[in-house]
C-alpha cells in the first residue's frame, strides 16, 4: 500500500494490523467495523431502549453517528456537521415559500465543493470519502426542507410506502421545524450514514416516537429477526462474489483499451468486449448489493423500516429497502431496472426534480440533477445521456412493438427473453463509464462498440408516439397505459 495512500486517508489506523493481515485497504476495513458495530448497537433501540423518550433515542442515533463518521474519515467529518448546520439556519431564516430551492441549491453547491476535491486529490486505492456520508445527507436535508416549502398535503415520499389514509390519499407528513436535537439527529442517524438509503422525516419521527405510540395502544411490532438474518446473508453472499470474481474480472483491463497497443484493444472483438464488461459491472455491482443489503438490515435490526403484512398476514420490513436484486437482475425493460435500483434515491429525484417545474423538462431535471449529486467525473455524465435517451427510446419502442406480441404465448415468451437480453446489454452499455469514471478509457470503450446502441436509440427516438388500443382496453384502463408506456414515473439515480 502507497504512503500517499496511508496519508492521505483521515480516518483511523488503529486497524492497520488487521488491513495488512487481510489484504484489503485501511477505508474498507473501518467501514465494515462500522457497520457490524451499527447492526450490533442497533438492536438496542429494539429492547433496552425501546420505550426510552424520544430525546435520549434521538441522542443515542446522534452520538453512535458522530463517532462512527470521525473513526471511518477523521478530520474530514466536520463536513458531517457543518452541511446540516448551514441548511438548519437557513431553514430557520428563509421565508418558507423559499426553503426547498434554497435549500438544494447551497446543498447541492457545498456537496460538488467536495466533489472536485475528491477529483483533484483522489487516488487509485483511495475508495472511501466523506462525499458518500455527504451524498446522503444532501438527500435529507432537501427533502426535509421540501416538505417544509411544500407545507400542507403533502404526499409520503418513501419508494415503498405502503401505509394509507382511509379516503386513499397518502398521509400528510410533518410541517413543523424539528427541534435541533430532532434535526441533526435525524441527518447524522448511524443506521443509514455510512451509504443510506435516504431515510425520510416522517419515517425518521415515527421510528423514534412510534414504540411509545404503540405502547399506549397495546400494539406490538413483529420481531425483524428473518428479515434481518435474510439482508445479512445477502450482503455476505455479495461480498464473497465480491471478493472471489474482483481479480479475475477488473476494471483495469477496460481501462486499457485507451492504450491502443494493449491486447484488449487489438484483439477482442466487440462482442467479447461487451460479454467481459457485463461481468465487470455486475462484480462492481456486488458491492453496492453488499452495503445497501447491510444497511438494510441494521435498520430493521433498530426496528426502522416495518410496512404493514402481506396478504398472507407475514410481516413486510421492506420500507427502507434500496435495492430490489432480482428485479433488477431480471428486468425486463430499461425503465424496470431503473426502478429496482437506488429505489429511495428514486422517490427523492422524484420529490425534488421530477414534480418540480414544467413537465416537458422532467427527465432532463431528472438525470441533471443526478448527475451532479454523484459528482463531476466524466463518465458519470455519458452514463446519464446514455440512460436518458435509452429510457425515451425503450418507451417508444415498447409502444410500437409490445402489443405484436401479444396474440399468443409464445409470441409473448420470445417477447420476453428478447427483452430481457437487450436490457442487459444496454445497462451494461451505458454503465460501463459510470465505473470507469474517465472519459478517456469511455470513449474508448463506446468506440470499440461502434457507439451502436446510441445510434440505434437515437434511431428509435424517430419513431411516432402512436397510441394503441386493443379491443379490450380504453385510455383510463391501466393495461392500455401499460402498453402505452405511460405507467408511473420516471426514475434513474
């Protein structure tokens, strides 16, 4: 490991010894401390603080976060507190018709401060920074103070909200300034602070008061055990694909094909390319799967993140649940993946971007402010205008080609493994720079595809927006707009 590496990194070194022993960097080693500690210390808002006032609960989610991020970024963790302190004295300043614009913007701006100072000194080891914790922060406060600009009526923004009001509007969230204590306890919560997700206030407030409520009503919440277990032993398998396939499968032979005397560039063919990038990607995917599936369960394990019983009575634990694997995996379309991935940072785009302004512009605010959010790499940006016009092509093509297909079942199988297959090529086209992270190897790699995908979306995008309409369906029936494309929202993150 480089001394420019050691040095570089602000967090501790007390488990230097255990780095040096296992074979992986000093970051990843106290993030992964961090988190066995935080599933650990989580189980404690489940017994022997269960029915504690909200103020010591609110304490105890503060303290545990306040150490947890100087041990895993040292000096850097003040950013932890000084983001949520200058959005609270805004909050507390600014007319409240102006909060959430406000709000994002010295957000978003102090956020991309870091961004380019992570771009400027970041390293070829160096994988964790306090811009991830920022990342997340950033979403909390934003959405905070959008509910409060938003002030009365307002629709629960979790992605996997289930809970009703009886007259079938989602219930109205808070609109009242949290005290301090509420407030950056609620920004600096342990459970989600090292990756997320992004927890929402209303989520946050009854997690914190909810056991109390219950009590007086003799209510009680099933145990997270299973769920807990079934998140842990996911994030572990994800870690051990992780580890096992990351050598054999690296980034660094992409990021060879900018040289190109190199044998990647001179010999693979396209297809081959395309079948080793896939590979990549879903090892660099793993480690996502790993960290959300593990913060999952640490807020389950807290008892944050319980949504109601299934229709066979089992409990569901899946308010906080970021990423759907298997629904990602096996998506079928560009938008369903999209929508399986990411899934809070999707109702918080949606809250902040989408529903936000003139329609005609919402995908572009979308992937915009996405875009800036993840940082100023140019990869990034071309995995974003890939993902936008991949997403208006998919919908004009499954307009025009989804109803041929179906007639009869087998037309409709085709129709399926056709589009299975072709999601999985365009995701693992347009993410391919979203890993490499430099324009250079990007291009290279989109050129030795013959920027094909992009020609042939940029193609789709010509085709009519023709509506049509079987003989079972109208235009207020959902299966009309199912074909149509014109179900739900966008989402990307």
């Amino acid at each position: 490991m480089s001394m420019t590496y050691y040095d570089y990194y602000d967090g501790s070194k007390i488990f230097q010894f255990l780095s040096s022993r296992i074979g992986l960097p000093i970051d990843l080693v106290n993030f992964l401390i961090a988190q066995i500690a935080a599933l650990c210390l989580a189980r404690l808002f489940r017994k022997p603080l269960r029915f504690a006032s909200p103020e010591f609960r609110h304490s105890v989610c503060l303290v545990i976060g306040l150490i947890m991020g100087y041990f895993c970024f040292g000096k850097q963790s003040i950013h932890l507190t000084g983001l949520p302190m200058m959005s609270y004295t805004l909050i507390k300043n600014i007319p409240r018709h102006l909060t959430g614009n406000v709000i994002l913007a010295t957000s978003i701006l102090y956020l991309s401060c870091l961004h380019l100072h992570r771009q400027i000194y970041h390293t070829a080891d160096y994988t964790l920074d306090i811009t991830g914790p920022l990342m997340v922060i950033t979403q909390r406060v934003t959405s905070l103070a959008y509910t409060l600009q938003d002030s009365v009526d307002k629709k629960e923004i979790n992605y996997n909200s289930t809970s009703q009001s009886p007259n079938g509007s989602y219930k109205v969230i808070y609109e009242q300034i949290p005290s301090p204590l509420e407030y950056f306890a609620y920004t600096l919560a342990f459970q989600t602070l090292m990756c997320g997700p992004v927890v929402f206030y209303s989520d946050y407030i009854k997690f914190i008061e909810g056991a109390r409520t219950d009590q007086d009503k003799q209510a009680t919440e099933p145990s997270p055990r299973l769920a807990v277990i079934y998140k842990v032993a996911g994030s572990l398998a994800a870690a051990l694909l992780y580890l096992t396939l990351a050598n054999k499968y690296s980034l660094s032979v992409l990021e060879e094909l900018n040289d190109p005397t190199s044998e990647v560039s001179r010999s693979w063919s396209a297809l081959y390319l395309l079948w080793y990038a896939h590979l990549c990607v879903l090892v660099v995917r793993c480690k996502y799967y790993h960290a959300w599936l593990l913060s999952e369960a640490i807020c389950n394990n807290s008892g944050m993140g319980f949504n109601g019983y299934d229709t066979d009575g089992k409990p569901k634990w899946d308010k906080m649940t970021n990423i759907d694997v298997i629904g990602f995996e096996f998506a079928q379309n560009f938008r369903a993946a999209l929508t399986s991935w990411n899934k809070n940072t999707n109702a918080w785009l949606r809250n902040v971007a989408y529903e936000r302004g003139g329609a005609a512009w919402r995908t572009a605010r979308v992937y915009a402010l996405s875009a800036v959010w993840h940082g100023f790499y140019p990869g990034y940006y071309l995995t974003f205008f890939a993902g936008g016009i991949f997403t208006i092509a998919a919908r004009k093509v499954r307009c025009v080609a989804r109803p041929l297909f179906l007639d009869s079942r087998p037309k409709k199988m085709f129709y399926d493994l056709l589009t299975f297959i072709t999601t999985r090529v365009a995701m693992t086209y347009a993410t391919v720079p979203f890993v490499l992270l430099h324009l250079g190897p990007s291009l290279a790699f989109y050129g030795k595809m013959y920027y094909s995908l992009h020609f042939i979306a940029l193609g789709a995008l010509l085709l009519p927006s023709k509506r049509i309409r079987s003989a079972n369906s109208t235009p207020t029936d959902p299966k009309f707009k199912e074909v149509n494309g014109e179900s739900g929202t966008l989402k990307i993150s």
